[in-house]
C-alpha cells in the first residue's frame, strides 16, 4: 500500500517545554497531547539555596531521587515555567512544577491477561497495535477490560510495576471504536521522553479515514480550535474564530474517491480529543459509521433504492468510524535512532473499502 504512505520530518526537540497543561478525559478514557500536573510547589520565603533534585526529595518523600532526576532530564520538571538542570538551586519564591504522561491516579489499575498485539518491544518501550471496541483508558463506565489493564498485566515484572504501584506507560491515546498504533513508555524517563515529543507535535501520525462525500480539494488543512460542545458535552466542537477550544490543525489527502465516500489521509499536527473526527463533521464530511457525529446514517446519495440498500449493509459491517491510526514516528529515547511502524487495515475497514470500490466502478 505505498500509496498511501507518506514520509514527514522530525524537528529537533525544543530545550524547554511550554508550561504545564490539563486535559479532560471522555467516557471513553480519550484524552489529547497534553501533559499533567502532578505537584505544584513554591518555595518559602525563607528557603535556603538548595539543589532542585535535592529540594524535590525532601519535598516528595516517596519518590526516589532516580525517579526525580529523570523527570528533571526529561524536562518534565520546570522551575518558573522553564526547564532547569538538577543542580539549580531553588531560591525564595520559586515555583515549581511536575507534569507527567498520566493523569493523577485516584484508583488502582487492575492487571488482567489480555491477548496485545504488539509489534515492538525493547526495554524503554512497546507499540501497540489497539483493535476498534477497546477502551483505552479506565474512566467512569469502563473501570477495567481496558488496554491500560492489560498492559498492566504485561508490564507487571518490570521494577516499576512493583510493590503494588503499575504504571502502564501510556503517553496518548485513541478512540474506543478507532483501531491502530500506540507508543507506549516501559520506564519513567521513556514515559516523560515520549510525552514531551508528543507535546511539541514532533511524532509523526499518520490515519487512515473514511469520510462521506469527497473533499473539494484533495490536499487541504483544517484549522479550527476544538473545544467540548456547548450544547452536548459527549462531542467536541469546532470553534473557528477561537472563542473557544483550544488550536487544533488536521492536514488531508484524499487517497481514493468512490463518489459518495472517500478515503483520506489525515496527518495531526496538534492532538486534540476527536480531533479528526470532529473536523471532518465540520466541513461536512463526517466519518463514515460514526454515530457521535452523525456519520451512521447515509449523509451523501439517495436514500432510496438499491444505493439505500447497498449503503446501509456497509453501515452494517462496519458499526464503528472508519478510521485508523496507521504509522507512528518518532525518536527513541535513548538511542536517539528515528522509528517508524506501521499497521495494516483491519478486516472491517479492507472489506468496506473493496465494496465502496466495486460499487464505484459499477456506477461510474
């Protein structure tokens, strides 16, 4: 399929990261690029000169200093919104700030066996290649059954999976009914590494999407911040004129038109929650089978007739929004050594497009 395939480059990582961020979490445990923060801390009037490693140890009694001084590396450790080294020396009125992968944990993640299909595996990190129907992350509704619990129960020998505290290191995320690659962290210095590539949009990310209609242009970019939707808090909404939301850019390629669907290519350059999802919706081709969106019913062609017929058995075999998280880039944490995986189309998603092209072909 080396038509679709697209190289992109990898800028050099910036020296300090932005300061810190949140982000909200769906039902689906969906969440974007954004970092946490864990901890929050301003030093006393009155404190002496004290190196920062030094100062968070005596601060954050359960962390180790190893832990510690790999976060302060991996720049996810910042002294008054920059990144500092390990023996700055935190003076009066400092404030500094921990932001992590991971949201704060006010629950126990589970282990349980679970069949992964993973593509890679080395000592600071695996990929992951997610089937559509798995939730990623526990959240309210789906505590457990989730990548991250499985993923638990595969990391649960590693030295951070000890003495009950199992960190799957999970650094972005994917929709419950989207399929495809995931990076994830095996230790904290690969978790904060990835993160922060993530934060500063140089992974490469490429999907695969099937839209109704097709696009007038077949290379575009859509620009429009994308924020929780005011009339209903399950969908995100596109706010152009950013009065809302936060920026959000999606570049297209459309990779081949049947007529009434297409499929496209689609590169994040930001990674929002639903991002591609919810700006296909706003320039009118929303994805196809995708129900929070309105792309589980027919959008273009008669909805009558054979074409009636035909378009709903598609719906039918594919239930869920046809798209896929195909390719990941992106530079290892230690070796420094640029990687690119890949992953095939699932069944569902190979079976509608050879019809949509049976279908196109008969009807040209």
């Amino acid at each position: 399929m080396s038509e679709l395939e697209e190289e992109l480059e990898n800028p050099t990582l910036p020296a300090a990261m932005p300061p810190h961020h949140a982000v909200d979490i769906d039902e689906d445990g969906e969440g974007g690029d954004e970092l946490y923060e864990h901890h929050r801390i301003t030093a006393d009037r009155r404190q002496e000169l004290l190196r920062l490693d030094k100062f968070l140890l005596n601060r954050l009694p359960s962390t180790s200093r190893t832990r510690i001084q790999n976060a302060i590396k991996a720049e996810a450790v910042q002294v008054n919104d920059r990144a500092v080294k390990s023996n700055y020396r935190v003076k009066p009125g400092d404030t500094i700030t921990i932001t992590l992968p991971e949201p704060p944990r006010e629950f126990k993640v589970v282990p349980e066996p679970m069949d992964l299909d993973i593509r890679y595996e080395d000592a600071e990190l695996l990929i992951v290649n997610k089937p559509a129907g798995l939730v990623v992350h526990p959240a309210f509704g789906n505590w457990n059954g989730t990548l991250v619990n499985g993923l638990a129960y595969h990391l649960q020998n590693l030295p951070t999976g000890r003495n009950g505290e199992i960190r799957p290191g999970l650094v972005h995320r994917i929709d419950k009914d989207t399929s495809g690659l995931l990076v994830v962290g095996k230790t904290e210095f690969a978790m904060t590494h990835l993160s922060n590539q993530f934060f500063h949009h140089t992974i490469e990310r490429t999907y695969l999407a099937l839209v109704w209609g097709v696009p007038k242009e077949e290379v575009g970019t859509m620009r429009g911040h994308i924020g929780r939707s005011l009339k209903d808090r399950k969908i995100q909404a596109v706010y152009p004129d950013g009065e809302q939301g936060k920026h959000a850019v999606t570049h297209y390629k459309v990779l081949r038109s049947f007529g009434k669907v297409a499929l496209l290519q689609c590169n994040l350059e930001t990674g929002r929650t639903h991002q591609i999802r919810a700006h296909m919706k706003h320039i009118g081709h929303p994805l196809f089978g995708d129900s929070t969106y309105g792309g589980d019913k027919i959008v273009y062609g008669q909805r009558t007739g054979a074409y009636k017929i035909f378009a709903e058995k598609m719906l039918e075999i594919m239930p869920r929004q046809a798209l896929h998280a195909k390719s990941l880039g992106f530079e290892h944490p230690t070796t420094r050594e640029i990687l690119h995986f890949e992953a095939e189309l699932p069944a569902d998603f190979e079976a509608v497009l050879a019809e949509w092209g049976k279908y196109a072909a008969e009807h040209s």
